[in-house]
C-alpha cells in the first residue's frame, strides 16, 4: 500500500477549515485523511482556491457560500457530492461539475454564469438555484426530470420550452426575466407556486389549460397584462381563482 501523500493547501483559509473538520490542529494532513471528510461547511471564509479539495473523495455535503471562488476545477471529481452550495463566489465555467451526477441540491445564486451545459446530464438534481446570473438559454435543463425547484430570478430567460417536460417542478422563479409565452407550463400539472413578477407576459390561457388548482401560489405583478373589465386576462384571472389559485397582479 502506497505511504501516505501530505496534501497541500495554497489557500490558507480553506486549510483552517479542514483541519478544524478533521481535528487536526497542526502537522501534516494526508490524503488519507482527506478521504474521511464526508461535510464541509466552510461558508464565508475568504476561501479563493479549492486546490487540496480535489482528495476529498468522499465528501457528500459541501458549502461555499459568500467566498471568491471562480475555479471549480478540484471538485471534478468528487462524484460523492450530493449538495453544492457556491452561492456567492464569482463562477462562471461550471464545466467540472459535469460528472458530479449523485447532485441532489446545487445553488449557484448569485455568481457569473451564462453557460448551463455542464448540467445536462445531472438528472438526480432536485433543487437548482441559478438566480442572479446571466442565464438565457435553458436546454440543458431539458432532461433534468427530477427537479422539484428552479429558480432562475433575475436572469435572461425568454424561451421557457425546455422546461415544458419538467413535470416534477413544484416551485419555479422566475421573477425579472424576459418571459412572453407561457405555453411550455402548460404540463407542468404539479407545480404550487410560480413567481412571473416582472415579465412581459400578456397571455395566462397556458395557466388555465394547466388546470393549477386549489393551493397553488402565482405571481404576476408587473407584466403586460391587459387588465380591464371583461378582457381576455381578467376573465382568465377569475376562473384561476375560482379554482383556489392565488393570483398576485
């Protein structure tokens, strides 16, 4: 059996955070004991480089949350991940997440990214949070069939098609967008609350024909909704509530 590697942090305060996980105060930490790692709640620390990370084989719960972290690379291969909390760093190439597949639950609020296609293939994804990002297209989302919530606040998105067969979707945000047609919710039969604030909607018959009923929570302040007596949207409205949803607007 090989002799044990030191392992080596460049970032100083990523290395505290380690070692008071793993109780050892000084001396040499191993890549043997980085495999005992299995949660790492290192949030707002002034964490920049993840490098060490990468022996942390194991680790299933990781939160990074308010750093200055923009390179994700030591985490390519830390396929134990089930919940990844960057919220707040300054990411833009999600490419070394593309393998992490046991992914149950990824934040991602608040950072730099355009580009969703390393998540194509994260199909265990439960909870995706994206807001505050540069997001306009969503197809890589397409087949993630098992997510429960999406939020995409405050992005680019206009085209909504992709998400059209995520009929697990119980919550979606998609407050501050460019979003006009509804259509593709229209399957999206199990959802109990959507947040449409601040779009460019004018048409709610998708939400009609999506038979959203009693329970269900739908936000539509700020959108291009013809509102007057006896219009098409105002008598949308009325059958939404009398079916129990309720309408904000």
């Amino acid at each position: 059996m090989a002799a044990s590697e030191a392992i080596s942090f460049p970032d100083a305060n990523l290395e505290a955070v380690v070692r008071d996980e793993l109780g050892i105060s000084e001396g040499d930490i191993t890549d043997g004991d980085m495999t005992a790692l299995r949660v790492l709640d290192a949030d707002d620390k002034k964490i920049s480089d993840l490098s060490g990370l990468e022996h942390a084989v194991n680790l299933r719960d990781l939160d990074l949350e308010s750093n200055q972290v923009s390179d994700l690379g030591p985490l390519a291969n830390l396929t134990s991940l089930w919940k990844l909390d960057l919220e707040s760093n300054q990411v833009s190439d999600l490419g070394p997440l593309a393998n992490l597949t046991a992914l149950r639950d990824l934040d991602l609020e608040d950072n730099q990214v355009s580009d969703l296609g390393p998540l194509a293939n994260l199909t265990n994804l439960r909870n995706l949070d994206l807001e505050d990002n540069q997001v306009s297209d969503l197809g890589p989302l397409a087949n993630l069939t098992n997510l429960r919530n999406l939020d995409l606040e405050d992005n680019q998105v206009s085209d909504l098609g992709p998400l059209a067969n995520l009929t697990s979707l119980r919550e979606l945000g998609l407050e501050s967008n460019q979003v006009s047609d509804l259509g593709p919710l229209t399957n999206l039969t199990r959802l109990k609350k959507v947040d449409l604030e601040d779009n460019q909607v004018s048409d709610l018959s998708p939400l009609v024909d999506s038979e959203l009923g009693r329970g269900v929570s739908v936000k539509l302040s700020h959108n291009d909704l013809d509102l007057s007596s006896g219009s098409a949207t105002t008598r949308d409205i009325e059958v939404l509530k009398e079916r129990g949803v309720d309408v904000r607007y």
